[in-house]
C-alpha cells in the first residue's frame, strides 16, 4: 500500500472491453464454463495493497511455494477519476462527474480464464501504479478518442485506441454507478488491450497517453 | 470486549461494551442508554474499512444446495465499504428481480499488517470478530469473475455489525452455531465447524498472494438454507458468542429517494 497513491478508497477494472478480444474469444465464451458472452461490463478491483504511484518499483510475484512466478503480464488503461459522488447517472451525463483522467498499469500474472474472480492474478502488492498526476476533465474534449501504447525498454509493444472499446467512458460509468455509488477520487480503468504483454524482472515500462501523461515503473526481481 | 461504531445523541462515537451491557466511549464516559435501545443508530463496526473479502461456497451443505462440487481452494471475491452499512439499518431488493437472498456469516477483522502468515500464528492478525449478511442477487450472476461485482458489490448489501468481539473472547470460531430469521421465523440453521476453509487457512491462503493490513475483513462463508427475501422483510443473522445482526429489507425505490 502506497501511502502516496492517488486512488482514494477504490480503484474498479474493466476486463474483456476490447472488441477485438472479445471477438476473438467469442467461440471460447459459447463454451463451458462461460455458456455465452459477457452481456454486462466484467469488473474487477485491484485492493488498496495493489496501488501504488510513478517511478515505483513493480514486485515480481512469488507462487505458493515462495519461488519467483515465471511469467508477469501488464496492460494500460485511462484512468476516470470521478470528481462528485455519482449514483445512478445517465450516460448523457456521466461525464460531467469526472473529476479529472489518469493512467492505470494493471500488472498481474497472465489472464488464463475469467471464470472466478482472479485473485491471485490480480492482487499481488504494488501491482496497480497510477499517475503520474490527474489531468483536469475540462481538458480533455472526448476521452473515447485517446490512443495508450505500453513500451517496454524503450520499444512500443502494445497500441490501443479508446474507440475500440466495447462499452464507452460514459456508459461505463453509467452503469458503475447503477450497481454501486462512486465517491470523489475513485478510479474507474476502463480498458485494456486485449493482448496483455509480457513483461519480465527489471524491465522498465512505459504506459503513455497523449495529452494525459506517461507513467514509468520497473519490475522488480533483476 | 466488544467494540461499536454508533451515533448516539448526535455523536459519533467508538465504544467499547462490557460483559454487562455497560456501554462506554473512547474518553471513558458511561453512555445511560441500554444496548438495545432504539437510540442508538449502529454503524458499520470497522472504523476504516479496508479490502473486504468474501468466500463462495465454503459450506459442503450449501455448495450441494447450490449444485457445485465443493471448491479445493477458497473462491474468494472482494467487496468495497459502498456494500456496508449497520445494525437495524436496511438493504434494498432492486426491481424486477426473482431471487435474492442473505448470507450469514462469520467475519474476521484483520488488526496488523502480515504477509506469508502462517496458519499457527494466523489468529495473532485477527482483531476479532464480527457478523456480516452478504446478500447476493441470484438474477444477475454471470460466468465472468463470477461471482460478479453486480451480484455482490452494490450499495447497502453488507450489513455487517453491530459489534466486534475481541479474538481472545471467542476461544473456537470453528463451534458456533449460525442461525438467521425472516420474520421470526427459522431459515438457516448451521454451524462454523462445517466451513471448508476456516479463517487461519484463508488468512495463510491470501497472505500468500498479498499484504492483509488493519482494517481488511474476511467474510466465510454461508452454510445451508438461503431463502428469497422481499422489501419488508426483516432478517436476523446470528452467530453465538459474537452478535445478531437485525436488517430490514426495502424497495429499490425506497433506498435511493430523490436519486430512484
């Protein structure tokens, strides 16, 4: 727990909202156990002892048996930082409760299946950094039209377009709120590239959007 | 000793309880008001919540009642404060669904920081304990993180309360009789030695995984006789030697007011 994190008291992840991951798996999600496609937004929270800030340093994860785990993933979303508390808010004005747009680093172990909440993929300490800083909503027009690349060592290994997003910012944050109430500083990731890419110890990764800023981290374990 | 959030008089106060009901502040002032009184609004007991999880199908009993094979590690999910609210407060049914139903049980309150904590000293991170009603909406599951945040993460579907009993006053959390009432009428009647998974394990288990830290909750698990509950409803979830838990259901629409 980073006692510097700009999250405040919750930091909520939208998994599967990358159309081309979703087409992709489209036969898998007609099989056992998942019988048909998500038909809501599939969330996911990274807990307290996952956020952590700019410039820290991401652990590389242990299995149950106290050895280095051999593969560690990361993926990059936008960060909506609500500003108000939000309860049940259409989509038409959803947007005007956000306070401000960030960055959110998801490092986890790869995604092998969405059944079960993936607890042991997705809590691992220090593995959500957000930041570097909240860039005001009033300067960001339309945050569907945002692009996030991840380099890892200098060289881009993933691109993503917002506009490729299966739900929007604003439905998203529509429907968020219809299941629970949003208060002031919590943060919403409300997509990632389908293709997590692997990261390994020592790397340093870069998670940028233009416009937003650029959040550095490196993994531990070298 | 047990300890309680309440607002009594317009305050907000910690208290702690003594074994004759005596209810007394953080400055050591005697309140003159019984336990039961309607005077006291309860809140939530945990003053800073932190990661609250929860365990799925952690009876046998009510894994076959639910038609699933017993799981061989816990299925654990996490739920935010949004969910919690007090003793004698409400938690609404949204509209238009067919099945909801309360959970009783027994929640560990995490009290020191711990990673890789081993199963024999679990028990030294555990606070105390309380009673948690994790309600679950049936209509909305899917097989994605299942169960999904829709299920199991909306506003007001914890009550959790309405105090903490020390660890060192619950000398086996793994014999207590767990009982809820709809209406007075008895729906669940089990016991904590059926849990697969008891709490030294799952605090082994997740502190494998991650840092547990002051504040963080552990809800284990319902056994055998979940029933549907309807706005006016009002469920009693009690667990012996820790505390009963009193909430009244209400519509979607009386829960939100002005917001509906």
């Amino acid at each position: 727990m980073t006692a510097n994190s700009l999250v405040h008291s919750k930091l909520v992840c939208v998994a599967l909202n990358d159309k081309a991951q979703l087409a992709a798996l489209d036969a898998t999600f007609h099989q056992d156990p998942y019988k048909k496609p998500p038909t809501q937004p599939v969330l996911y929270y990274k807990p307290r002892n996952t956020w952590s800030q700019e410039g820290a340093e991401v652990e590389w994860a242990r299995d149950f048996d106290g050895n280095p785990v051999a593969a560690m993933v990361v993926g990059a979303s936008l960060g909506v930082v609500i500003g108000k508390t939000t309860c049940r808010v259409s989509p038409q004005e959803a947007l005007s409760h956000v306070g401000g747009y960030t960055v959110v680093a998801d490092y986890s172990l790869p995604e092998q299946n969405y059944y079960r909440p993936d607890i042991k993929g997705k809590c691992l300490d220090t593995s959500a950094p957000v930041g570097p800083k909240i860039i005001p909503a009033a300067e960001i027009a339309n945050p569907d039209a945002l692009s996030i690349s991840i380099t890892v060592n200098g060289s881009v290994k993933s691109v993503f377009k917002l506009s490729q997003m299966q739900r929007s910012v604003a439905e998203l944050i529509s429907i968020i709120s219809s299941i629970m109430t949003l208060q002031p500083g919590e943060v919403i990731a409300v997509g990632f590239a389908g293709n997590r890419v692997p990261v390994a110890k020592g790397d340093k990764v870069a998670a940028s959007i233009e416009g937003i800023g650029t959040l550095t981290n490196t993994l531990g374990g070298a | 000793m047990r300890h309680a959030r309440i607002i009594f008089e317009g305050r907000e106060l910690d208290v702690d309880i003594d074994a004759q009901d005596r209810i007394t502040t953080q400055n050591g002032e005697q309140l003159d008001v019984a336990l039961d009184s309607d005077l006291i609004t309860w809140l939530p007991p945990v003053k800073e919540p932190g990661t609250i999880f929860a365990l799925g199908i952690n009876y046998a009993d009510h894994a076959t009642e639910l038609a699933f094979e017993p799981p061989k590690e816990p299925l654990v999910f996490i739920k935010h404060a949004n969910t919690l609210t007090g003793h004698k407060q409400v938690s609404y049914r949204p509209d238009g669904i067919e099945y909801q139903h309360y959970e009783c049980e027994l929640v560990a309150v995490i009290g020191k920081t711990g990673k890789n904590i081993k199963r024999e000293n679990a028990l030294d991170y555990v606070a105390g304990y309380t009673v948690c009603n994790d309600f679950a909406i049936r209509d909305y599951l899917e097989n994605y993180y299942r169960p999904n945040l829709r299920v199991k993460s909306r506003d007001s579907l914890l009550p959790m309360g309405p105090w903490i009993v020390d660890t060192a006053d619950i000398p086996d959390a793994n014999a207590l009789k767990l009982t809820t009432t709809v209406n007075g009428k008895l729906t669940q009647d089990g016991n904590t030695k059926d849990m697969i998974f008891d709490v030294p394990y799952v605090i082994e288990y997740l502190s494998k995984i991650m840092t547990l830290n002051p504040g963080d909750m552990i809800c284990t698990g319902t056994p055998h006789g979940i029933v549907d509950c309807q706005p006016g409803d009002t469920i009693v979830c009690s667990i012996e030697n820790v505390c009963s838990l009193e909430t009244r259901m209400v519509s979607e629409q009386e829960y939100y007011g002005d917001k509906y």
